[in-house]
C-alpha cells in the first residue's frame, strides 16, 4: 500500500509546500535507510508523524525540514539538512515536514507560521472558505505557487494553480 499523499499549505504566508507530501509513521531505522536514498522533487515532500528524531545518514541531496508542534505550527526551520540542525534548545516537534532545498526560502516560511497537511479535496474545500463567495479560484490564485525554479529576486511570486504534478515521487512505506 503506498503512503497517503497529502497538500502542504502554509496558511500564514498563503503559498503550497508541497502538492505530493507523502505521510509516513516509520520506525527510526526505516527513516535512516529512506533518507538515505530519498531525492525529492519540486511539489513533493515526506512529512514524519509522529517526530521519532533525525539519524545521521549519508544523504544524496539536502533537505529543508520544518519542525511542527500538534498544532502544525511551526516551532523552528532547518535550511539545508544535514548540513545544518535544529538547535538543542528547541521544543520537542510533533512532527517535521521534509521538503526539497531552497523551499524554506522560497516560501518565506518562518516559526509561528500556521501549516494545514490535508488530502487535495480537503485542502479544495479549505481554500473555498478562505477565498468566500467567489469559490476557490481566488483563494487558489492568491496562494503562491511552487516552481521548478525557486524565485529568488522580489520574494514569492502570486499565480494560478495550473497544470499537474509530475511523476515519480519517491516510494515510501506505507502510513501505519
């Protein structure tokens, strides 16, 4: 059975995460053995619920990861995991999103921002109260969008949501 797939949007900065972030639970050797050979693309994540901490691993790629509290608010950001960390002194996380380089910055996201994890039909619903009477365009349109390019000049660019995600998501255990 293949892992959830689940919309990562952060309400507070109104952009996508992620529109293909799989959820795993996975024991803290799984997790050792999966980011070692994990490589996510742009739209994709991996999101680690329940938080059983980070292994030291030969990783292919670096990740941002993004450290939540029960509430899926962020209570620290770790650009460029493993070659920076979450500080000691931090709170313990209830969970932590593991999204591709560069989408921390990307996305502006900071602590105290208000993250929504929910399946694409939640997450459609979700947006058509945020945008009120003009349905879910609007709300969708004022979302910042992932790009296969970060936009580095000028912040987060505002956009539609068009087209679809690509394939190959990387193959995860299934949620438990």
């Amino acid at each position: 059975m293949e892992a959830q797939r689940l919309c990562a949007y952060n309400q507070t900065r109104e952009c996508f995460l992620g529109l293909e972030v799989a959820a795993a639970d996975v024991s803290y050797a799984q997790l050792k053995e999966l980011l070692g050979k994990l490589a996510l693309k742009s739209g994709e994540g991996l999101w680690m619920s329940p938080f059983r901490g980070i292994p030291d691993t030969n990783m292919l790629v670096p990740l941002d990861l993004i450290y939540l509290d029960e509430d899926c608010r962020v209570i620290e950001i770790v650009e460029s995991f493993p070659t920076f960390h979450a500080t000691p002194s931090s709170p313990r996380a209830a969970s932590v999103l593991a999204l591709p380089t560069h989408s921390i910055y990307s996305s502006q996201t900071q602590p105290s921002d208000q993250l929504v994890l929910c399946v694409a039909e939640e997450m459609q619903h979700r947006l058509e109260r945020f945008s009120g009477p003009s349905g879910v365009a609007g709300g969708v349109q004022s979302a910042v969008l992932l790009r296969e390019k970060p936009l580095w000049s000028g912040g987060p660019r505002r956009g539609g949501v068009g087209g679809s995600l690509r394939g190959g998501a990387p193959q995860l255990p299934a949620a438990v």
